[in-house]
C-alpha cells in the first residue's frame, strides 16, 4: 500500500492553495462537512456526490481557486483509489468465495454443532468476527440472520441474546480491522504501519467485542423481548442458502486457514519489523513482499480459489463468475472511498492542517481523544462509518506528525472506533437490523444502537490505555 508519511502530509499543508486566516479555514471546514450532511440526510444524495460536492463547496468557502481545488480533489482521489482500491476489490472476491462456496456456512454449522446453552452467544461472537473478517458489514449481516433466527428459533433461545454478539462481531471487525474500507484509508492518510494497526486492533477488538457482544445482550435480552418475526423466519426456511445447491463443501480448517492467512502473513510481517529491524535483512525482506497487503490478500484469493472454490467443486468458469460477481457490488463503496480521499486532500491542501495544529496545541485534549470525538461528530450527523472514518482521518492527518508507529496507529484505531458511535435514524444499518429483527424504532434504538455506542466508548478506552503502556 501507498503511504503517507507525515512528512509529506506536512509538506502538503506547508503550501496551501489559498491564503485564508484560521477563522476562515475554520468556517470552510464546517460549511463544507455541513454541505456533505445536508446532502446526504435531507436530499437522500448519494454519498460519492455528497463528498464530491462538499470538497468543491470547501475550497469555495476557503477561498482557494476553483482550477486547484478540483486538483487537489482528483488527486486524493486518485491516490486513495490507488492504494485502498485494489484492497478492497480483493477483499471482496474473497469474501465472494466464502459465501458461494459454502465456506461461511461450514464455519457457522460446525461452530453451531459444538455450542449448546449459554455457549450459544459466544459461539455467535465467534462465527461473526471470523467471517466478518473478509466480508463488508451488510454482507455478513445477510449471511448471519437466517442463522440467528433459525437458532433462537429452534433453540428457545431470546432473540437479542443469540443476535446481539453476531451484530457485535460483525461491527467490530468493520470499524476496527483491516481490510474493511473505512481502516484501510485511515492507515493511508494517517501514514501508520498496515501490520502494526491489525495486531493493536486485534488487541483492542477482543475485549470490545466480548462487552458488546455477550455480555451486554443479557441487558439486551431483558430491556426488549421479541420473538422471532415469523415472516422473516418462514422466507428463510423456504429458500436454500447459497451452499445448499452443492454436492460438498470445504472443509472447516481449511476455509478457517484460508480466511486468517493474510491476517497471519501482515501480522508476521509487522512482527518481523519489530524484532529484526534491519531492511537488509533476507528474512526482512521477504516477510516485507509476502506480508503487504497487497500480497497478502492475493495470496488468500489465490488460496481461496482451491480451498474453497476447487473444494466445492466449482470449474474453472464459476470460479470466474463468482470473481466477477463478487466486483459489481463494491463500486459504489471504491467510489465513496476515492471522494473521501479526494475530501482529505482538499483539506490538507487548503491549509487545515496547519490550522488544526494552531488550535489544537493550546488544548488539553488528548489527539487520540480528538480524533475520535472528530468521527464522533460526522458519524452522528452523516450515519455513515465509513464517511465518517474518512472525514476524521483527514481532519486528523495532522496529529500524526511526530508520532511513533504504535501512536498512529492507536490514532486510526481511535477514528474507528468513533465512526461506529450511536447508529440512528440516518443509517442504513439501523433499517437492516430493526427489519431483519422485526422491532420498532425505539427497540432498535434500545438494542442495536446502545450497542454501537458501547463498541465505539470501549474500543476508545482500551485505546487511550493501550497508549499509555506504548
């Protein structure tokens, strides 16, 4: 992947492209995030158009010329694409293969086999970070909820008990853990090391996922008692899941190994770093090719077309459809992520920068806390994780000058972790969890929404702690 070392951020904002004062800098930036809300909640504008919009409308509020700011806009774009894009089209193959497979449900049915009782929301826990690992949120959502249903269902089991840890683990994974969207990019505009962002962030992901998950669908459980939306139920029971039309299946160790490879070959990678600390070393050098994102995830793709695909006896043409399948879906994603570079460049060009450095070393504020209020603020007004991360990394890219590499990467964790605060009316997540449960607004708000902001304070906590042993 690309990065951005905080010297070249520096650089960047040392030239900006108008000679606004702070005070005008300062209404830019909020006209221009006040634009891309608007848009996105009140005129229902896509949220590509939105940034795109909000980019042009910030340089016109900050004074910079038209000809440069869109400059400035094509070039984040350009360079965001660049380096997440390719990520993320790999990512989504892989993901692909999973499902169709019938990868996902041989991880689900051999969890499920072994838990019983108050196992059970554990067991959802686990099924979801392990498949939320490669797959986008709304993607593992619709694999998961015919088995929460079905299992609470036929179980006698509370429906927010067994769905609760599910939407938890599949939400932690989203916010915290690469290669999801919205942690990609933050890595690349904050400049910070891929591999040492996964381990902190597994570090962190864990004990959040534990209180979101488990331990808060007992409150769950008790504040809102629904049954299983026979509806839904009875559309699930009738239809067959995508392995269903198969003959077999892969096997439960090979798809684990398969889906945790590149996590394992990054990790191997940052750890080498650690330890050796030489880039002349052989060992080095070959964990550096083998442990990029890049590889790495091609390695599982390439992996995943034999694991999983050979071994549920798909040909050499439906491996090829389920790959190009698998990239129509995430254009619209590559789209948003590419204006939300564009909107980051656009910032640090006009001078933001320097502002925020200007306001912010008079503050007793923490930058980790900063940052994450910073998503905070746009995930409340937008709805949007992945805007969210993407509009904060870009307000916070100067926080990372002078950094160490656990600090930054503490910082993407922290804009993470705010970019999944409070989900509301104005996410669509917040519809697909209150239809897929049957519930009411104020059950949803209970239930799903409590729990995202439980993720979002915990996982800052742990970060802030993180940082103090780091």
């Amino acid at each position: 992947m690309t990065r951005l070392s905080a010297e070249m951020l520096a650089a960047d904002a040392a030239e900006p492209i108008t000679s606004a004062g702070n005070a005008q800098l300062g209404i830019a930036v909020l006209a221009g995030i006040a634009v891309i809300v608007l848009l996105i909640t009140k005129f229902k504008l896509h949220a590509f158009l939105s940034l795109t919009i909000g980019s042009l409308a910030l340089g016109a509020f900050a004074g910079a010329p038209l000809g440069a700011t869109i400059d400035s806009f094509t070039t984040g774009l350009g360079k965001t694409v660049a380096s997440v894009g390719v990520l993320i089209a790999l990512g989504a193959i892989l993901g692909k293969l999973l499902a169709d497979s019938g990868g996902a449900d041989q991880i689900v049915d051999t969890i499920l086999a072994k838990a019983r009782g108050r196992a059970m929301p554990w067991a959802m826990v686990l099924i979801a970070s392990v498949i939320g690992l490669p797959l986008f949120f709304e993607v593992g959502i619709v694999l998961l909820i015919p088995v929460v249903l079905l299992v609470a269902k036929r179980g006698n089991y509370s429906l927010m008990r067994i769905g609760i840890p599910a939407l938890a683990g599949l939400s932690v994974m989203h916010g915290l853990i690469p290669p999801h969207p919205g942690p990609l990019v933050a890595i690349d505009a904050l400049g910070a090391n891929l591999g040492v962002t996964l381990a902190l962030g597994i570090v962190v992901a864990i004990p959040t996922v534990i209180i979101a998950g488990p331990l808060f669908s007992r409150y769950a459980a008790r504040w809102v008692d629904v049954p299983v939306p026979e509806k839904m139920l009875n559309s699930f029971e009738g239809a067959q899941r995508p392995s269903e039309d198969l003959d077999k299946r892969p096997g439960f160790a090979a798809t684990v190994a398969t889906v945790l490879l590149p996590v394992v070959l990054m990790l191997v990678k940052a750890l080498v770093d650690i330890v050796v600390d030489d880039p002349e070393n052989a060992v080095q050098k070959v964990t550096d090719v083998i442990g990029s994102p890049l590889i790495a995830l091609l390695a599982a793709v390439i992996v995943g077309m034999f694991t999983l695909g050979r071994a549920a006896g798909f040909g050499k043409d439906r491996i090829a459809s389920t790959v190009e399948k698998s990239l129509a879906p995430i254009a619209g994603v590559l789209l948003i992520v590419g204006a939300g570079g564009g909107f980051k460049q656009t910032l640090i060009d006009v001078g933001v920068g320097q502002m925020i450095l200007d306001f912010s070393k008079d503050w007793s504020i923490p930058a980790l806390l900063l940052a994450w209020l910073i998503a905070v603020a746009i995930r409340l007004a937008t709805g949007s994780a992945t805007v969210a991360t993407i509009s904060a990394a870009g307000l916070a890219a100067p926080l990372a000058e002078g950094m160490s590499t656990s600090e930054t990467a503490l910082l993407v964790l922290a804009i993470g972790a705010g970019s999944l605060f409070f989900s509301h009316v104005n996410d669509a997540g917040f519809w697909l969890v209150k239809e897929y449960f049957g519930m009411s607004v104020g059950q949803t708000l209970k239930t799903w929404s409590v729990m995202e902001t439980i993720i979002s304070v915990v996982g800052i906590v742990f970060v802030l702690l993180l940082s103090l042993v780091l």
